[in-house]
C-alpha cells in the first residue's frame, strides 16, 4: 500500500518540477535582448587618455579591429548622445576614445 503512494508522489513531483523547468526556459527565451557589458567603466579619466582607458570606455580590447571600435563607439554613443540627454562631457570622451583607438589623436585631447 505504501509503496504506489511514494510512487505516486514521485511522480507528481517530477511533473511539477517538468512544468516549473518549462515555464522558466519559456520566460528564459522571451525576455528582451540585452547588451552584454561586462561592467561599467569605473573611476575617473585621467589628464591625458591612454590606449587602455580609451578600450575601457568603449568596452573593446586594446587590439580590437577598426570596424569592431566604430560599432562599440556607436553603441556607447546612442547611450550618452546630448541630443538624448546625455553629457557633452562623456561624449566627447567618448569620441576621443574612438579616436585614439582608430590612432587620429586630435590636439591635447577633449574640448574640456
């Protein structure tokens, strides 16, 4: 008698845990794409922009291709836009660091 109720029981839970499973990858699947930063560039910039913190700030690699710079440059840029509400500040850091990575340095370095 005992036996075919933990049977039972076994049973119900692995439907249970079948349909949880389901619901979770569905909800998985269906949620908006998003970015895949890493991490927020932290800290301030120093006096003059390096290579290094230029890649940190477009979220690329020192020896990423060109036309993987001007892609994050974009995508960092429709973010920080100051047409969208972003700073002039960050997004002329932001293009200074597009160009130290494309190897055009203009001058000392941003407008500010």
């Amino acid at each position: 008698m005992v036996t075919p109720l933990i049977g039972g029981i076994a049973v119900a839970a692995a439907a249970y845990a079948g349909r949880y499973s389901i619901q979770a990858w569905q909800a998985f699947k269906a949620r908006p794409p998003t970015a895949r930063l890493r991490k927020f560039y932290e800290g301030g910039f120093q006096s003059t922009m390096t290579r290094r913190e230029a890649a940190l700030i477009l979220g690329v690699r020192e020896s990423t291709p060109t036309d993987k710079v001007r892609e994050a440059h974009r995508r960092v840029m429709v973010a920080n836009h100051p047409d969208a509400g972003g700073s002039h500040y960050l997004a002329s850091k932001i293009n200074e660091a597009k160009d130290i990575l494309l190897g055009r340095t203009k001058g000392t370095g941003s407008a500010f």
